[in-house]
C-alpha cells in the first residue's frame, strides 16, 4: 500500500519510525497524576497567579464588606454620615475628618463608606439586568438567524438610536423616581449592547467547525450553546461587563445629578461628585474623594475582568 | 458481505441560493451537487475527488446530516435517512461520522482533548460514566497519542496530532461509515503520510468504511479501494482505483492524473495543460460540465449532459465519446488515444532547458 508520491522513506523516518500506531514516551516532567480539572477549578487557579486580578479581587471583596457592615452596624462610622452640622462645613481633611466635610457639614469619609452600598448595589445589579436580558436576546438572535434575528436586532438598534441617559430618563419618567427604579432603567438601556456582542460572537462561533463536530456528535441545541458557544464568547462578555459595572455606576450618578436617581439625604458617589462640583475651587476634596472611590473601584472592576478573561482563555493560562 | 453497499447515494442534489430579492425570495441558485448516485460497500474506501467548489465536501455534509439535501435520497443500510425526522436523524448520524479538513478549527479550543474525546461517549450514552475514562485512553492510543497528553488543550498540539484527536473523536462512537473531508490536505507532506496510514490502519483493524474527500488524485490512491471523480457538482467518473489510474476514460480524470506531480526531477513526461477557469455554478454550461475546457470534445458535449453509465465492466464514465455498447478494446484504445493526443512533453530538467516549466498547449492563455 505504498505509492510512489507521497510515501516518502526518507521524510518519514526523520521523526517517528512507524507514526502510525507508535505513541510517543511520556517524557519525565510530565506526570500521569496531571489531573483533569473542571473548567472553572483551572480559571480559578490561573486566576490566583495575577497579581494584578487578585488585588482587585481583594479589593472588591473588601468594598462588599465596607458596604455589608455600614449597612449592618452603621455605628462603627466615625460620624453619622447624614448628620449635618452647618457650622462644620467645607473643613478641609484633618484628623478629625479624615476627607473633610460638605457643604451641610457631613464628614465625606463616613459617606464615602456608607456611598459604598448604593454605588455597588446599583453596579451589579444593573449589570446583571442587562447581561441576563441582553445575552439571552443575543444568544437567540445569533443562533436562531432569520426573522428572529432581524426583529430582536432591530428594536435593539431603535434603543441604541436614543441617548441612553435620555432613554433612561424616559424610563424614570415611566417608571417613577427612586434608586430601585434608576438600577431597572440602567440596565434596560445598556442591554442592547450586550445584544450586539454576544450575537456577532455568536455568530463567528457558529460557523465553526467544532459546532459542527458537536452536532455530527449528535449534542443538541441546549449543549452546543452551553458547552461549545458560549464558553467561547464568555470572554468578550466578562470584559464588556466589568466595564459595564464602571459604566453603570456613572450613570447612576448622572441620573442622581438630574436629581432622579438617590435622593438626597442618600449618600451616593455620582451624587457626592456631583454636589461638589459647584464648589471645586473652594473645596476641592468634597469632589476628588468620592471621585477617587469611583475612579478605584471601576478600576479594580476591569483589571479584574481582564483577569477573568485571561484565566478562561487556555492558550494565556499559566501552568 | 464485501459487495454489499452500506450508503446508497441516489440522485442527490443540492443547491445554495446565490442571491436573492429584496423580500427575500431566491432569484438564483448555486448548484452545488447535481444529480449525483454513487453507493459504497460495507469495508470500502470510496474516494471522492475534484478540485475546489465541486461539490465533494457538500456530499460529505449531506451525508453526516450538516446539510439537508435540496433532492434525492442517501439510502443508509437500507434506509432512507434523508426522510427521517431530525430526532431518529440524529440517532442514525451516530453511525456516520465526518473527520474535518482544518484540524485547527474543528476542535473547541476551551476543551481539554479528552473532554474533547469523551464527549461523543457521553452525548451518546454509550458507556456508564466509570468507563469513560478507560475507553478515552484506548482511543488516544489506537490514533497514535500517549494518554498523558489528555488533559492538554488544543493549542499545545501540531496539526498532525490535532487530526488524530479529530479521529479518535470520530472513533468513539463506534461509527460504520467516516467522512474523511479532506483530512490531510491542511497537514504536511510528511504528516499526511502518517495521517494516511493511521486511517489505513484503522480501517483494517475495526472494519471502517470511508468516504475519503481529497481534491488530488495521488491522496486518495493511496487509501481508496474504488474513486469516483468530480467536476461542477458532477460525477464524471466511478471506477476501482486500478482501473481509474490504469486506464481513465474521462478527459477530466486524464487531465487530474496528469497533473500529479512527480518526485523524480529528472523525469520526463507528458502532461495535459487544461485551457481555462471552472464556469460558474451559480449558470453552469447545459451539457457536459466539463466541456468548457474539454480536450475531447465533440458536438453533443455542448448540447446534452452525458449519463454516467458502465463503459468498461464497473468503470462509469460520463463522456460522450465513448459508444454505447463498443468493445473494451476499442473504448481502451479511444482514450489512450484521447490521452496521447493532447498531452504535451514539459517538466523535468532535458538536456536542453534546465528550469523547464510545464509547457503550455498552444493557445492557451495561463502560463
């Protein structure tokens, strides 16, 4: 069974000598015992090996303890950060008040402490509400094709035509004014983009041919989404999420600046950042501390999503 | 047992609409398989050639189910599965399974190679969970791969061994028939050698049929038992491959046998230089495909396809050129004939010209 063209002697015997059936020894550092771990036990150990991912993983975490015991106990803040003294106000940083106080007199690291809760409340739950509705649309659009996809893309296009602060002003207006409703509007707003990633991913991953091993298999629709497209799209939704957090804690706060988002005993940064502004000249600090706490934390947010993004990908993962 | 036909191809079609209106309504159509019946025998390697576009890998998708075939019948030990409903589909799809041409796209990248190869196992529910393990070793060993390298992901293979994952997974469901889409054609001269001689093995050892899709003729000699030659979504030619290699009766394959190249650079020979392009499928010429850049054409070529019919005893050939019911001496002789008079000394270093080309029919356009 040889033929002249391509059984070549010479070519074949330079690597293996009979490749066909030999399988090549297990060299010494490879051992057996490297076990098969789970998708998610693997990213979490290539995770560990960031530095960059676990400080802002610890950093986040620490944000959601600051945000559970000042919800919890609010009496380990050094002031109540509603309380307003008048006589106390615009004071610089200083022992006593570590990053000043505000116009009313309130100590603004009580309140940057306490802003903790709503900014992150608002962040992942917003995010949530556009990931959960936006991936799912996308996901059907990209898969489905057709009339389907034509439909589901268009009215996200009609969303996207609008200003999404205008789009979410309609929402307020709609829905009526509160922190609950203003995490609802947010999140509607920025689903289409979530929509129009996932479904372009979607679409690229489909025309692969491991999706079409996967049906040849004989997998269903249910497993070649969950186990074959999604895990390969996963990556460009982490990213666009932990960005999305940023994002959605800035809108939070522009809506709090038109004074439809918290109200305003509330301590929320947008709506701290935004006070302040009016007296950046004389009181600088009033504005640069809660700008700081939102600056780090969108920061810890996308340096931890590219983390994750990198944890997923095999081919960056670290062994 | 060894002529019975395990797949029976019967006049499958397949078109792609090429444009369409603006309310959405096809306007034109690619015909992409045209007409085409063939079967193959339990323990065959039927392979299946022609160059880009002719329609050989869609064949493959049909048959695995990928695609649905615009008309026509894939008769499956004595079923037709083109009819079945998508659930029984399926379970018969288990029994045919696809080797993919480009081993750096068909494998999920996120998978380990032995998530990769025990899903089918799974999927299936072939084996009880416990066993998986064992049965995933045994695969990687029969296509070549130490069992240590399982928990690897993809991009750590070369090409080579990426196609013996894409093997063992099509192994694992115990399949009666593969489609080998062009399974070497992405790898290296020298890996294809040893791509091909693993399939080879594999055949002999668990009692495989394939249907081998290659674009050139000297891949599938090697591992086909009987080849059947494409041209624009036609057959043209179905013959044992000694047959079609000795003697080949359609210009087309004449000219793809001509075209083979030759190791030895001090080689003299003929060869047949093909005028022209492939027409388009999207309008393809009403007679003989082919006839376009036919060598040998006579009059009706233009007029009326030519039916693929048994001109020498189990060699079909689509031609008009051949007579019905003529002698096989007189139809050997014609195509020596047709093969003698159009094929043009060039290649290989002559006395005279040391960089020689392939020299060019006269009035040819491509050099």
């Amino acid at each position: 069974m040889t033929t002249e063209l391509i059984d070549d002697d010479v070519l074949l015997s330079e690597d293996e000598p009979n490749p066909s059936s030999v399988p090549p020894e297990a060299p010494d550092y490879e051992h057996a015992a490297q076990k098969p771990e789970s998708l998610w036990k693997d990213m979490w150990y290539s995770l560990t090996q960031s530095k960059t991912a676990m400080v802002s993983l610890v950093f986040i975490l620490l944000l959601v303890v600051i945000a559970i015991v000042t919800a919890v106990a609010p009496q380990v803040l050094p002031y109540n950060p509603y309380q307003q003294d008048l006589s106390q106000s615009f004071q610089p940083p200083s022992m006593q008040h570590w990053f000043g106080t505000d116009q009313q007199g309130r100590d603004i690291f009580s309140r940057v402490l306490v802003g903790t809760q709503i900014s992150l409340t608002v962040g992942l739950l917003s995010v949530a509400i556009s990931l959960a509705i936006g991936v799912t649309l996308g996901a059907v659009a990209g898969y489905k094709g057709g009339v389907v996809d034509t439909v589901i893309m268009r009215v996200m296009d009609m969303m996207l035509a609008i200003p999404s602060i205008l789009l979410a002003i309609a929402f307020m207006a709609a829905l009526g004014q509160g922190i609950d409703k203003a995490i609802v509007a947010i999140g509607l707003v920025s689903i289409p983009e979530y929509a129009r990633i996932v479904r372009s991913q979607i679409l690229s991953v489909k025309q692969s041919d491991y999706v079409a091993a996967a049906r040849v298999i004989g997998d269903n629709d249910f497993t070649i989404i969950f186990r074959h497209v999604l895990p390969n799209v996963l990556p460009s939704i982490i990213v666009r999420a932990t960005l999305g957090i940023s994002g959605a804690i800035l809108d939070a706060a522009a809506l709090g600046f038109l004074g439809l988002g918290v109200q305003p005993p509330a301590a929320e940064w947008g709506d701290m950042l935004g006070r302040g502004r009016n007296y950046i000249f004389q009181a600088p600090y009033a504005m640069i501390f809660p700008g700081l706490a939102i600056t780090v934390t969108v920061l810890a947010f996308n340096l931890l999503g590219d983390g994750v993004r990198d944890a997923l990908d095999p081919k960056a993962r670290k062994r | 047992m060894a002529s019975e036909n395990l797949i029976e191809v019967q006049h499958l079609t397949k078109s792609f609409v090429a444009e369409s209106n603006f309310f959405g309504k096809p306007t034109s159509f690619v015909q992409a398989v045209d007409d085409v019946s063939f079967s193959i025998r339990r323990g065959e390697a039927f392979g299946l050639v022609g160059e880009s576009g002719c329609g050989k890998s869609t064949i493959g998708k049909m048959l695995v189910g990928l695609l649905k075939p615009t008309s026509g019948k894939i008769i499956f030990e004595g079923k037709d599965i083109t009819a079945l409903p998508v659930k029984e589909r399926r379970r018969y799809c288990r029994d045919i399974q696809l080797i993919f041409q480009d081993p750096y796209a068909s494998l999920n990248p996120r998978m380990t190679i032995a998530q990769i190869v025990a899903e089918p196992i799974r999927t299936n529910n072939i084996l009880p969970a416990d066993k998986i393990d064992a049965r995933v070793d045994e695969l990687l060993e029969r296509v070549g791969l130490a069992s240590y390298m399982k928990n690897r992901y993809p991009h750590e293979f070369s090409g080579g061994q990426r196609q013996r994952v894409g093997i063992a997974r099509a192994l694992a469901v115990n399949p009666k028939l593969i489609v080998c889409d062009e399974p070497v054609s992405a790898l290296d001269v020298s890996i294809q050698a040893q791509v091909l001689n693993l399939l080879d093995d594999l055949k002999d050892q668990l009692g495989l049929t394939y249907l081998f899709i290659a674009h050139g003729l000297n891949v599938v000699k090697h591992i086909s038992d009987r080849v059947g030659v494409m041209y624009l979504g036609r057959l043209m030619e179905i013959a044992p491959k000694n047959s079609l290699y000795h003697e080949p009766l359609c210009p087309y394959t004449q000219a793809l046998l001509s075209a083979i190249p030759s190791p030895d650079p001090h080689l003299q020979r003929k060869r047949i230089i093909l005028e022209g392009d492939v027409p388009s499928p999207i309008d393809p010429p009403a007679g003989c495909r082919f006839a376009s850049r036919c060598f040998a054409k006579v009059g009706a070529c233009d007029v009326a396809a030519p039916e693929l019919r048994e001109i020498l005893p189990d060699h079909l050939c689509a031609c008009h050129r051949y007579e019905k019911n003529s002698g096989a001496a007189d139809v050997r002789k014609l195509a020596r004939d047709i093969q003698y008079d159009a094929a043009r000394p060039s290649y290989g270093r002559g006395a005279k010209d040391v960089n020689a080309d392939p020299v060019v029919a006269p009035g040819a356009k491509k050099a």
